[in-house]
C-alpha cells in the first residue's frame, strides 16, 4: 500500500517565504554572537602575559578567522587549533586589522612570529615548520610582550611541563 503525500496548503509555504523574507542579518553572523573565549598565557622573558582567546577548531571557523574584523583587543586573540602538528601557511584575505601570527609547536614552545602581516594580503604567511598551533593576536603586540621563539604558551590543548 502507498502512502499519500502529505500535502500543504501554498499557503503555508508562501508564509513561510515571507516570513523568511522578513529576516535580515546585517553582515556576517559572527558580528552578531560572541564566541566563548577560553585563557591562554604566554610565558616570556619578561614575564607571563595573559590572554582570552576564541578557538578555530575546525574547518569553517579556521576559514573564517578573524576575517572582516574591524578591531581587535591587545588582550585578545584567536588560537587556531589543527590538532595534529604540520605545516601550515596563512594568509590576510578579507583582513582588515595586521596580525601577528603566533606559530606554536606540539610541545607548546613557539616556533616562529610573522609579525605585522599586511592587512588584506594573499601571500603566503608559512609557519617554517610542522606546528600544531597558531595565535593571532593584534599586529606588533608580540614585539610588546617580548614573545620570542622558544617561548612556551600555556594552553589546554597544549602538555603542562
């Protein structure tokens, strides 16, 4: 025995257009929610300095990054998480803030710093070797901080030692 289609009034799924329609989100929806932001400290000569810092754990939020952002907090920043250590090349495609590019080892320790990258750029950034990590913080805060390579970054995703 067949079963009959279920059927709806068009009706409904004109009201269900229109009301659709009637939804507007201005600019991308990450302008519009906050992202939990979780501690990360990095230990320099100087001393350790404290961030809160958003996640890119996947593909799309590590495709998104900080893209279109019109400010970021010398606080803040956005740890992009590949969780398996490889190379790994950024670029500023859709930027509009200069970042320093935190490269971070397995370990932690970090390996290298793009510093100040050019706001809307499409050249490479490379990391110069297998990482499993990258920061992104405001561009020349690094340099602020005293964060040097061989500096380890306190994080959870990262071995406490």
């Amino acid at each position: 025995m067949s079963h009959p289609r279920l059927h709806r009034p068009d009706i409904h799924r004109r009201g269900l257009l229109a009301g659709l329609a009637a939804i507007s989100i201005p600019g991308p929806l990450w302008a519009k929610t906050s992202p939990p932001l979780e501690p990360l400290e990095i230990l320099t000569a100087r001393g350790p300095v404290r961030f809160q810092v958003e996640i890119a754990a996947d593909n799309a939020s590590r495709a998104q990054g900080l893209m279109y952002r019109k400010s970021l907090a010398p606080d803040r920043g956005m740890l992009f998480d590949f969780q398996t250590p490889r190379p790994v090349s950024f670029w500023m495609r859709n930027t509009y803030i200069s970042l320093d590019m935190i490269f971070i080892r397995a370990d932690g320790r970090i390996l290298s710093i793009a510093r100040n990258t050019v706001p809307l750029s499409e050249e490479g950034v490379p990391s110069g070797g297998p990482v499993r990590a990258v920061l992104e913080l405001v561009g020349g805060r690094a340099a602020q901080i005293g964060a040097l390579p061989g500096d380890r970054v306190v994080h959870r995703i990262f071995p406490r030692g």
